[in-house]
C-alpha cells in the first residue's frame, strides 16, 4: 500500500540521508504514513512529512523497551528541515 507523496519521501531519504542507514528507513518511511488519508497528507509538503518521520525515527533508535521517550519541539527550518 502506498501513499500521498510516499516515492518523494523516499527519495528524500536517499539524498539526505547516509547509505548506511537506508536499509533501516527506508521500510519505516514507506510504512510511517500508510493509514493516513490523502486528504490530510495533501496539506503537506513531501519535505515536512520527511522531517518529521525521520524526528520520529531518531526518537525510535533512541527507544531501549525500558523508558518512555516523548519528544516535544517546535519545529524550524533551520533545526528540523521545515516549519508548520
């Protein structure tokens, strides 16, 4: 199943992003937004919805099974890559 702006987002990843971990995102990023509506997705450029599953990503390869982990930030585009 794909999704609004899925193969952009990809290939976001692959330029942005080091070789080394494509075998791990690549799979979350084409999962990340699978049930939510194009409708919703439609209000988003490809290059926010990039930011923020990668936030989400980095939050998770932090995440050891044993604490929780909550991420609270106001994204900018020169920290985050995009603003709302």
């Amino acid at each position: 199943m794909t999704y609004l702006h899925a193969d952009t987002i990809a290939a976001l990843a692959k330029k942005k992003l080091p070789a080394a971990s494509q075998k791990l995102i690549q799979p979350f990023l084409r999962s990340y937004y699978t049930f939510v509506g194009d409708d919703d997705l439609s209000e988003c450029t490809a290059e926010s919805l990039f930011a923020t599953a990668k936030e989400h990503f980095a939050l998770l390869q932090k995440y050891n099974g044993k604490k929780v982990l909550i991420n609270v930030y106001n994204p900018s585009i020169k920290k985050h890559g995009y603003s709302p």
